[in-house]
C-alpha cells in the first residue's frame, strides 16, 4: 500500500458509523477542556441541554454541520440549548485554520489528547451526543447528511420540551 492512501483511508474508517460505548439514559461523561474563549466544563452547562459535537479540520461533512449548529443555537439557545463543539485535531492550529473558514456561533473545546472523544465511545467524524439537563445521554448520532437535519431538530426540540 502507498504511504498517501493512508490517511484516505483513516479517515473514511473514522467517517463509518459509529458503535456507541453510551447507551440512552447513561450519564454523559463529564469533561473539562480549553477553548478559544477559556475553560469548557460540561458540568457547568447542567441545567440546560447540550449537543457535544466531535469534529476534526479534516472532516468534509463538518464543514456542512457547522452552519446547521450555528443555525439550531441561534434558534434554541434562549430555550436553553447549549451546542458544544469539541475539536479532535492534535493541532489546534490546524483547528484554527478551519474555524476561520467556516465560523462557529456556538461553544469550542480543544481535546488534542482524545479523551473526551474516548470517554463517549466515539468512532467517526462528525460524532454528536444530545444530553438532557439531566446530564443523561438523550440520543447519540454519527455522520451528518442534509437528510439528518430535521430529525436532530426534532430530537432537539423534544430535550426542550417541545417545539415553540
């Protein structure tokens, strides 16, 4: 095998659908990582409900979330909706890069290390997690396709009690 098909074909491993270490109901593992505006604890979030968003600059279906989260948080955070963004990169630069192409509204954390990622079970990029303000994991969701747009509003919706 050529050394320049190895990272096609790492990151079409990690763009496969997901198997969950999480089940529905468990409690989301807690993390405390840096971000581009200071520290991100998901114990300070609890009382509200948070999608965790795995992503990496290397991620094609990434840079389609990314509008759709800037998109549900402008539209549910009054209602207390808490979208995280937690970046995968070993280099935050490369992180960086990508966040000044497609801009994020909504909370960044950098965890070069992996693991938060590690902690949820996560196998593929983009990996999201809704988590009630229980701190319960609600539903877990791998990949992101313009079909997954409706559905994960709706599950967004229900976290927060119904659509308004």
């Amino acid at each position: 095998m050529k050394t320049h098909t190895l990272p096609l074909l790492l990151a079409a491993a990690l763009c496969a659908p997901a198997s969950w270490a999480l089940d529905k109901g468990a409690s989301a593992p807690s993390f405390d990582l840096q971000g581009p505006a200071g520290a991100v604890k998901l114990a300070a979030l609890q009382g509200k409900v948070v999608y965790v968003d795995f992503w990496a600059s290397w991620c094609g279906p990434c840079r389609q979330s990314f509008p759709w989260m800037n998109e549900m948080q402008a539209k549910y955070g009054a209602r207390g909706l808490q979208i995280v963004g937690v970046n995968v990169d070993a280099r935050s630069e490369d992180a960086k890069q990508f966040l000044a192409q497609v801009p994020a509204k909504f909370t960044i954390a950098f965890d070069p290390q992996g693991g938060t990622p590690r902690s949820y079970g996560i196998k593929g990029m983009p990996s999201s997690v809704l988590i009630g303000p229980d701190g319960k994991v609600l539903m877990a969701h791998s990949g992101f396709r313009d079909g997954d747009r409706a559905e994960l509003e709706a599950k967004i919706q229900a976290a927060l009690g119904g659509a308004k």
